[in-house]
C-alpha cells in the first residue's frame, strides 16, 4: 500500500524537509512537501494526501491553524504533528482537535515511520471493518463475545472444548474483560443450556449474607428469616453455577465451598437436612489465586479443585485490533436504546480511541460509547463527543462518563446508564446497585422518578 500512500510534509527550515521527505521516499511512500500553511492548502485542493506532516511553529499559518483548514475541507487527512519540547501540551490539545499523534523534536527517522505504519494499519483495518460489517459481523461474535483477533479465537475454542465437558472452569481476566459473557457462553453451549443458569458475585455480598445465599437458610436461622429460602447451590441443580470474584470468599466460606465441590452435599443454614445437588460449577477472578493459594491468601486445596480448566481473558489493550469492530457493536446497541441514528465515528475521535489503553477494559469502551451517542447531536461522533482523558494516556475516571455531562442530557444520559446496568445484570436490583455505586434504595428512588420497571 505504500505507494499508493500519499504524504504531505510541511516545515519551514528546508535541510529538515529535505531529510524527511528523503527518509520516507525510500520507504517506498509518495511525498510531496511545503515550506508554510498556504502553500500546504495549495498542495491539498490540487491532489489527494493521506497524511499530512507539519511541524507547530509554522510562519504566517501556525500547524493549528493547518490542522482546523485541514479537518474542515478534508477530515478523511490524518495529521502528524512535530512537536518541539515547549509546546507539547499545545500538541496534546492538537489531538483533541483532530490530529493523528504528535513527534517531540528532537526524533529518530526510525519513530516517524512506525508511526506511519501503524496509521496505515490502523485505516486499512478499520476500512476493511466497515466495508464487510454488515455480512461478516457473525463470523466475529460468539454467543455475544466480540472479536477478531488470534485470541479471541482461541478463546472461542477453548469455550467450545469445555463446552462439551462437564469440568469446573476457572475464568482469569481484569475487571470488564467480559469474564461473565464467558461463563454464559460454556453454560448456552453445554448439554445443561436448558437448565438454570445461576449467578453470584461475592465481592458484592457482605459476608453475613453471602452463606445464606449460597446455602439458603430455615425459618427461624437468623433474625429476618421469616421463611425458608433455596440457595443458589440448590437452585441450581441440573444446570451451571458462576461464582465471580471467587478470590473475594473469606477463609470460611473457602472451606465450605470445597466440601460442596468435593461430596455435592450441603445444608441450609440453621438446618440439618443434608441436600444434595447436580451442578457445573464456573467461577471467574480478576486475582492471582495461584500466588495466593501460594502465600496462604487462598486455600491451596480449593485453588486445586477449582483450576482443572483455565480460561484467560487478555484485557482490551493487548487485542486492539477488535475495538473498531465493538465500537461497532456499542454505537448500534447504544442509539437502539436512545433512539438516535448516529452513524459513525470519526476518524479523528477513531484515533483517540484506539490510543487509549482502556483500563476499565470493553466495560470502559461500552460506557465511553453510551456517553459519546448521548452527547452527540449529529450523525457522527467526534472526539468533542468523548471524555476528555480518552487518548491522553490517562486513566479514565468513571464518574466523568456518567455525572460530568451538560445539564440538558444529564437526565437522558443517568435514565440510558441505569437501564443498561439493569439488563446487564438481568435486572438483578442488588447486582445493578452495586455497579451503579449507589444503594439499592437509591436505585428503587431513580427508576421510580425515571419510569423504569422491571420486564418480567
């Protein structure tokens, strides 16, 4: 591709443009070049340039003021910027206004054409994405898991191998890698996908309920137990238990888990009947649990009956080739529930995401495009439409995405956060309050005030 790739390089000190253009011609790269602004736009209503290089402190026409001329007439041109040490806080706001990246001077030859090389791959890609999206977006998603890359297939194989068994799976990945789409896809997959599915997630139970909840309780066991309540584990029977955030049980609850898992027997609590029950037992962790079974932070034991199958969820910066095609996924699913025919993503605001390290990892990306479609009021979104730390190498503070919205979508946008987090958590009140951040009497209060009610 590189000599249909078309390069425009604009400096005002000529022995600099000189050796640029030369460095990247021998790269095989068509290159033209420009000693200011005006004979840049010149150059640009004459012929078609996939990229512009300029350098900031440009005579008569700064390289901000190129830049803005640029995204105006021809926003498809992506944008480098050199970038001289004292102004590199003025090429950061250059990127919120459009531009591809930036290069501190002084630089190697060698870091500019990476640079340019990861451009081309990144267009190529995302031009191959929307142009096959709509026939070939089922050969990338797997029981709602999204991906085309070399792990994320294998990932699918995996699913597909302990699918078809009846072993316990341990799921390993950061927070909102997506370890619960995992577990749902081996349960829909499995010989028990007519049976029930149950769920728990411990880190989000204190540990005066969390017992209760797995091993149900009498009437009577305790102050509150007016009746006799199923637990998980019997409710499950047949089917699939997911227990998420196994690293979070206490000692205790570790100890009774593992006689479960060993004899499938258990009694409520405050009962001395012995119970019986038929389950897969998955479980998922966003923790070491091998260094700390190995540190006594863990039952060795349990860490042992509980790992016969690993799956491990690589986080969203190490397979970065599949965030086109979420964005994809997200911008559909967000405007279906807003009711708004946005279309696409800039190029610019595609940059910016596709630099940002995503530490919240696809929860992050779903939320930053909810928030994008609930601020954006045309048919395209831009980087103006996303928060501010989105491709600044800043971590990403969730309450920016949710509560530092303009007044007049505030309400919009907390009513689309709130019935999302709902039917993610399949309208589990408990589990929804607690990603929410807020009380459950808070989150009674909101769908009360905002209308929302429970499907089923």
């Amino acid at each position: 591709m590189t000599k249909d790739f078309k390069i425009l390089i604009v400096d005002d000190e000529v022995e600099i443009l000189k050796c640029l253009s030369t460095c990247i011609e021998k790269k095989g790269f068509a290159v033209e070049t420009a000693t200011d602004g005006e004979r840049a736009l010149g150059l640009t209503d004459e012929r078609s340039f996939d990229l512009v290089i300029t350098d900031l402190n440009l005579p008569q026409m700064s390289g901000l003021e190129l830049l803005t001329k640029l995204k105006e007439k021809y926003p498809y041109i992506s944008v480098i910027l050199l970038a001289e040490y004292s102004t590199v806080e003025l090429a950061v706001k250059a990127i919120k206004m459009g531009a591809y990246d930036f290069i501190e001077k002084p630089f190697e030859i060698k870091a500019l054409l990476m640079l340019i090389d990861k451009l081309i791959d990144q267009k190529q890609y995302w031009e191959k994405t929307v142009t096959f999206e709509d026939n070939r977006r089922k050969t990338y998603r797997y029981e709602n898991i999204i991906g085309n890359t070399s792990q994320m297939y294998n990932i699918f194989e995996e699913i597909s191998s302990v699918a078809a068994t009846d072993i316990s799976v341990m799921i390993v990945g950061e927070n909102g890698t997506g370890k619960e789409l995992v577990a749902n896809a081996i349960h829909y997959k499995s010989l028990r996908k007519d049976k029930p599915f149950i769920k728990i997630n411990c880190g989000a139970l204190v540990e005066g309920i969390i017992e209760s909840e797995l091993f149900g309780h009498e009437k009577g066991a305790f102050t509150g137990a007016t009746s006799q309540r199923k637990g998980m584990f019997e409710m499950a029977n047949s089917g699939t238990f997911f227990l998420d955030e196994i690293g979070e049980l206490t000692p205790y609850t570790q100890v009774k888990l593992l006689r479960v898992l060993e004899t499938w027997e258990f009694q409520r609590v405050g009962g001395n009947e012995t119970l019986k029950s038929d389950f897969r037992f998955i479980c998922a962790t966003n923790k070491d649990l091998s260094h700390a079974a190995m540190n006594k932070e863990f039952r060795e034991d349990l860490f042992y009956r509980i790992n016969t199958a690993i799956i491990h969820l690589p986080p969203l910066r190490e397979r970065k080739a599949d965030i086109p095609l979420l964005i994809d996924y997200f911008l559909k699913r967000s405007c279906r529930k807003m009711k708004k025919n946005i279309r696409s993503i800039s190029n610019e605001a595609m940059c910016l995401l596709m630099k940002h390290e995503w530490p919240g990892n696809v929860r992050e990306l779903s939320h930053v495009i909810e928030r994008g479609v609930a601020y954006c009021n045309g048919r395209e979104i831009k980087p103006d439409n996303l928060p501010s730390t989105i491709g600044t190498g800043q971590v990403l503070n969730e309450n920016e995405l949710t509560l530092n919205l303009r007044s007049k979508t505030l309400a919009d946008a907390e009513f689309n956060l709130i019935l999302n987090i709902l039917e993610e958590s399949q309208w589990n009140l408990k589990e929804a309050a607690v990603t929410l951040g807020i009380a459950r009497g808070t989150l009674y209060s909101k769908m009360k005030k905002y209308g929302i009610k429970k499907p089923f």
